[in-house]
C-alpha cells in the first residue's frame, strides 16, 4: 500500500473532481511525499460510518505546492482507477457531508 488517507468531515485530504463530472474523480492526499505525474499507486482510503476501507489503484494527475503565501496543503491528485459500484455509492454518499473540491484538469 502506497498511500492510506482518512477521510474526514474536517481535514486536508478531501475528494476532487474536475469541472464537468459530477460525481469525485480523485483524492487529494496532502503530503511531501510525491510521485511523478503518471505513477500509478496504491490507494486505501477510510471513510466515517464505513467498516471496511475502500482499496483501488490510482494514477497521480497533478501536484500542489504550498507556496509562501498560501495556507492550502501540499500535495496531489490521485485519480481513482478501479472502483466498485459500492465504493463509489459510499464516496458519493460522503460528498453530501463534505463537498469534493473542484480542479480544472485540463
């Protein structure tokens, strides 16, 4: 396992989709610890009220610096590859809690 994130209703790790899907794409994992754009990695990803973590493969799609004058996270965009039906009624349900953030992935 490359990466384990904890999903919660306040955090920095939060769910991201691009500007025309409607329903979250990818994860955005802060962290330092980035790969290359294009890494495929391996994801597990908890989220509150589910008993079994979600595991999938994901592709890293973008990073985020944290410049001097901003107080967003480092981090970067996993692109979730392979998801259940389940998974996804489960990252969707939790969307209602918490809003994903939204990246122009273009």
């Amino acid at each position: 396992m490359d990466f384990f994130v904890r999903m919660r209703e306040h955090g920095e790790a939060s769910f991201y989709q691009g500007l025309a899907d409607v329903v979250p794409s990818g994860v955005f994992l802060p962290t330092y610890r980035t790969f290359p754009v294009g890494t495929v990695v391996s994801l597990g990803i908890e989220l509150p009220g589910v008993a079994e973590p979600i595991f999938t493969t994901a592709v890293v799609r973008w990073h985020r610096d944290r410049p001097e004058d901003c107080d967003a996270p480092a981090g970067m965009g996993l692109e979730m590859l392979a998801l259940s039906r389940k998974a996804r009624e489960h990252i969707r349900d939790f969307g209602r809690t918490r809003a994903p953030l939204l990246y122009d992935l273009d």
